[in-house]
C-alpha cells in the first residue's frame, strides 16, 4: 500500500508503514532557515492538528521541517540545497510509527472520557516527551482517571481495526462523530471500530494492538477543566524502565524495600531535622569557647584588645558569629577571616565602648595588602580578596590591627 499525499487531487494518505517513495521536485525557494522543496506528491506529513512533522530524507538529504502553506502546499525544510528532479524520500519510520501510537491512543483517550464522564476534548498537544488532553472536566480524581485509563487499554487490547473514510458533507449524517469536523468538503473520518469515529488528518495505526499500552502520567487544574498527560507505546515502556530503575536506586541506596521507602523517608527527614538542631547547638557553644579563648589570649595594647584569627576551611557565617560575641565585649578591635573553596572573606569589627579605630579602615589596610575589597561602618566591616597561605594571612592582619 503506497502511503503517499499526492499534491495535485488533495487525497490523503495511508497510516502504513513506510519503505519509501518517488517523487518530483515541483517548486524551491530559500527561507531563512535554509533550502525548502515542493513535490508533486509526498509522504512527509506537516505539522498540524497538534502532530509534529515527520522527518527522514530526500534524495539523501536530511528533511528538517515540514509544513503546509496557506495555499495547501507542502514544504520540506532541507539541512542544504538539493538540485536533483526526482527524488527519493524516506521518512524517519521510528518517529511516524512513535506518532502513531501517540495519535491514536489521543482518540481512544477522548472518546474513553465522552463515555465515562461526558467530557469532551478540547486541546490536544503531541509533545516530544510526553502528550496531553485538555477535557473539559474540573473534578477529575486519580481513581476517575485509572476506570478511563483501564476503558482505554481494553479498547487497545481488543486490537479493533483502525479504518480511513472519506466521506462528503452530506454523507456526515449517517456517521456518530465524537465532535464536528473542522474543514467541510470531503472529509476524512479515522474510524475505530465499534468505538469512535473522528474527522481527523493525522497519521494512525492500523489495529488498535499497535498502540501497546496507554498510561496516564498527569492531571492538573487548566482553564476550567483538566489538562490530561499520558504515554503511550514505546513511551510508555520507557518511561516505566526509567521509574523503576529510579526506585531500584533509591530503595539500594537506602537498603529497603520498595514499598517501605515512604516511612524510610519520612524517618530520615526526621533523623535529618534533629541532627540539624543539634549541630546548631554545638556550633553555637564551639563558637562562644572560640571566642572566649581569643579573648583570653589577646593582647592589650593603648587600651584595646587586638584580636586576629584566620581559619582554612571555615563557613565564613561562623567567623562572623565569632565577631558578633566578641564585639559585645569591652574594648575589643578584631580583624578576622576564613578561606572557603579559594576565597579569602574577612571580618574587621570593635566594640562600641572604642570611640577609634574604624573598622573599614582597618579592613581595608588588611584587603588592599592582598589586593581585595571590602567596606562597612566605623564599628562592623567586611571584605574578600584571593586566597593566601595562613602565615601570610595571618602577617597582614597582625600588621593592619598593630597599625590601627
Ligand atoms: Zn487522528
């Protein structure tokens, strides 16, 4: 069975799988996004009715895009020039049977919701990962969505035969379409046997069989109704692949099984909360002895105590911390700082009992030195600069606080 679309009497094409064609070049032209071609006849179906185009080759040259003109003519965006009159085209199989199954699961999946809720489709989108259904239903629950999804697979399993007709207007009557068609001449109904009649320009399979398997993935609140996610076939088979591997992962790494991972989880949040708190707690009392013992080893010189520290490997909030309690203590000029992942951060602070020196003053000495920046107020400033060595580090400031 050819699949072709012949250009000249508007027929349509077959949903078969294909092994090729032949065609003439009838017209070029140059976008801005490179070479397109017009056949006499073609098999590469354009984007439309929410179905992405087919892709595949003319003549060997790689079909980027394909789409259909105001006028009813169809384009192939080439990847560069083709100078050849007759060609071959062969499109990318994977991805029209893949659309297939997309396509005609959407059909089944829309007629499934008119019989279990009444609800009618009223957007659809085949996406690249995952496609989706808006229906016009606002209190659909997981348990309304798996009795549609399970009508659906039945449908599927049942492998009915998936028939082209084209009809005229007048014709129309005779057939339950599931809506309206959107064009009006001769149009073409996709039928379903026993189960939906559709107007409709998309590819489908031949035997509902084909589709595999339908799988909802999603429902969310959309203008009024419900926007429906779902896979099918080869999706689907991948998208389970994938899941359980995740859990497979998670459930090793945590060493239980799969149906005890929501209370591991929840326990590990819990174990995770309380071991927080009390890091908390101990950073808190190491930070208040770290700043007792600096003051207990400073030296007092014209009335101010001197106190320089630098850490390697130090969160710079907890010298900042340090600064803080030690600030609260009388007479107290401080110049501190930390190196974390290569940056040098410094806090220079004094007590408020000192009417001298100022502390962005202080600092700065210390940062210019190593060629950083830094400012602040006269009692609390802070700076960064590249990373020293400690002795080097702590030579600076020593130098910027006896200096001061
Ligand atoms: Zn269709």
């Amino acid at each position: 069975m050819q699949d072709i679309r012949p250009m000249t009497e508007k027929l349509y094409y077959h949903d078969a799988t294909l092994t090729g064609f032949t065609a003439r070049v009838v017209a070029r032209r140059e976008t801005e996004r490179g070479p397109a071609v017009q056949l006499d006849r073609t098999a590469f179906y354009p984007t439309s009715g929410g179905q992405p185009h087919d892709t595949g080759t003319l003549a060997g040259v790689p079909v980027l895009d394909v789409w259909e003109d105001e006028a009813g003519a169809i384009w192939h965006l080439l990847e560069r020039p083709l100078n050849a009159a007759e060609v071959t085209g062969q499109i990318d199989v994977a991805r029209r049977f893949d659309h297939m199954q997309q396509h005609t699961g959407q059909h089944l999946l829309s007629e499934a919701f008119v019989q279990a809720r009444a609800a009618a489709t009223v957007g659809f989108h085949l996406g690249t990962e995952a496609s989706t259904i808006d229906v016009t239903a606002d209190d659909l629950t997981w348990d309304a969505a798996f009795a549609v999804e399970d009508a659906v697979n039945a449908v599927i399993w049942e492998n009915r035969p998936v028939t082209l007709h084209f009809v005229t207007e007048a014709e129309l009557g005779d057939i339950p379409l599931r809506k309206p068609p959107a064009v009006s001449g001769v149009i073409r109904v996709v039928w379903v046997a026993g189960y939906d009649a559709s107007a409709c320009g998309g590819t489908h399979v031949a035997l509902t069989g084909e589709i595999g398997l339908l799988k909802i993935t999603g429902l969310e609140r959309y203008k009024g109704g419900t926007r429906v996610t779902f896979l099918c076939g080869g999706r689907a088979l991948r998208d389970y692949r994938r899941a359980l591997h995740t859990l497979r992962e998670v459930s090793a790494g945590l060493s239980v099984g799969q149906d005890e991972l929501p209370a591991a989880i929840g326990r590990l949040q819990d174990e995770t909360k309380s071991t927080l708190q009390a890091l908390r707690k101990t950073r808190g009392a190491l930070t208040e002895l770290e700043a007792e013992r600096l003051w207990a080893d400073a030296i007092e010189v014209d009335g101010a105590r001197r106190i320089a520290a630098h850490w390697d490997d130090r969160p710079f909030e907890e010298a900042r911390a340090i600064a803080s309690q030690l600030r609260e203590r009388p007479r107290a000029l401080l110049l501190l700082a930390t190196t974390e992942d290569d940056a040098l951060r410094l806090v220079c602070a004094r007590s408020d009992d000192l009417p001298a020196p100022h502390a962005a003053e202080v600092l700065r000495a210390a940062t210019q030195a190593f060629g950083g920046r830094g400012g602040g107020s006269p009692t609390l400033a802070q700076g960064g600069a590249q990373a020293r060595p400690h002795a080097e580090i702590m030579q600076v400031l020593k130098t910027a606080l006896q200096s001061a």
